[in-house]
C-alpha cells in the first residue's frame, strides 16, 4: 500500500515513520511523507492508495487538500490528523474514513492501516446481478443504495440503476456481510462510503440525494455509522 502522509511537522513526520514500521502493516506500506502543501500537490496523487493529512498544514488544511483530492480523485481514502475531535464532523462531510487525534498512538494507527488495507482490497470486489437482460457484474464499491419494491430491488450505482428480483435476505447474503452496508429499514440498505451526514431524518448521500431513516432507528443508524467511522 503507497500512504502519502501530509503535515508540516517534521518530526512527528519522523515518529509517524517509525509507527508504521513497527505496526503489523509495516512491511505492506510504503510511507511518502510531504512537508508542505505545495510540494504535495506536484506529485501523481493517482498513485497514492491513501492519504493521511493533518488538519492544519502551512497556507492549506487538510480540509482543502482533501477538496481537492475529491475533486481530481475518485473516492480518495483520506485519514485526518488532529488535535480536536470537534474537527471530526467536518472531515467525516469530507469523505474521511477514519481521523486520528495527536499524538497518535499505536492502536488507533493500526485501526486506521487496516481501514485502509480493507479497502485497497474492496475496491475490486464483485457481485454477479442477474435480471431480464442478462448478467452484469458490478463493482461493491459502486453501489450509493439498494431500494426494495417488495421482492423487486433496484440497485443505484454510480453507473445507473440495475433491477432485480431479490428478497432482502437474499440480497444481503449477496453482500456478504461487507461493513459498508447498513439496512436503513425495509425500504432502504444504504452503502455507508457514499453518506457524507446525517441531517434531520435522512443521511445525505454525495449524489445530493437523501434516504429517508426511521425515527425510531435514527441513533441506531448513527452508532453504525459512527462503529463503521471508527469513532
């Protein structure tokens, strides 16, 4: 796994080294540290399989970095260094999978490599979907949400809308207990990747779409998400 790892510190740069090379992914990760904003920018981010930016790093934030990165990258696997986990919520709108509060420790670093090795692998993990026009296999990471109309289920990806003729159950065995899909209610299995916030009664996916959660399952669903964060 290729890590770029942004922050203007030099030797906490040196310490985060030295903690990924003893970490049980040590020998899995090649760590690229970068000490400015500028000089991170000039390099092939398509290269990199995650990024690790402090919140606050010379004229830029990891915050804007992290803009950018959504901009020129698809899905960006992004982990925030910070201080205050009041800058939490604003970097998990940001797409961030994981954030790790300074100084870091072993055992919330070692959560977040392993975040980042899940889904280096996920992201070429298939289903095979059958339906009147044949088969189609997509990609697990392309699905936003699954909708049920009773046993009929339309899965929206970011290809478009695939329609199938599935019980709930079936289709979650289809899933395979992956932990980015979460049942919102009988209507609803939401990808948790593609949740940016949970605004009033629905989680507000990045298609700027809203599904709709249950009351009575509103801090259930936000615990999951939360657990999946690793909060």
């Amino acid at each position: 796994m290729k890590i770029a790892a942004v922050d203007d510190d030099v030797h906490f740069l040196d310490t985060l080294s030295h903690l990924v090379a003893q970490s049980p992914y040590g020998k899995e990760v090649n760590l690229v540290t970068f000490t400015s904003s500028k000089t991170f920018l000039l390099a092939d981010l398509a290269t990199f399989d995650a990024f690790i930016l402090d919140i606050y790093i010379d004229a830029e934030t990891g915050l804007s970095l992290a803009k950018i990165l959504k901009k020129e990258l698809k899905e960006p696997w992004i982990i925030f260094l910070t201080s205050a986990e009041d800058q939490a919520v604003e970097a998990f709108e940001l797409g961030a999978v994981h954030y790790l509060l300074k100084p870091v420790e072993p055992k919330g670093l070692n959560e977040a490599l392993r975040r980042i090795e899940e889904g280096v692998k996920a992201k070429d993990k298939r289903i095979v979907l059958e339906n009147k026009t044949g088969f189609q296999r997509i990609l697990l990471r392309n699905i936003l949400y699954i909708e049920s109309f009773g046993n009929v289920k339309d899965f929206k990806t970011t290809e478009g809308v695939i329609s199938i003729r599935k019980s709930t159950e079936e289709v979650l065995s289809l899933l395979a207990g992956d932990p980015r899909f979460f049942a919102l209610s009988r209507s609803y299995i939401v990808n948790f990747d593609f949740v940016r916030s949970l605004k009033g009664e629905g989680l507000l996916l990045s298609s700027g779409e809203t599904l709709p959660v249950p009351r009575e399952k509103k801090k259930a669903v936000m615990a999951a998400f939360l657990t999946y964060l690793g909060s």
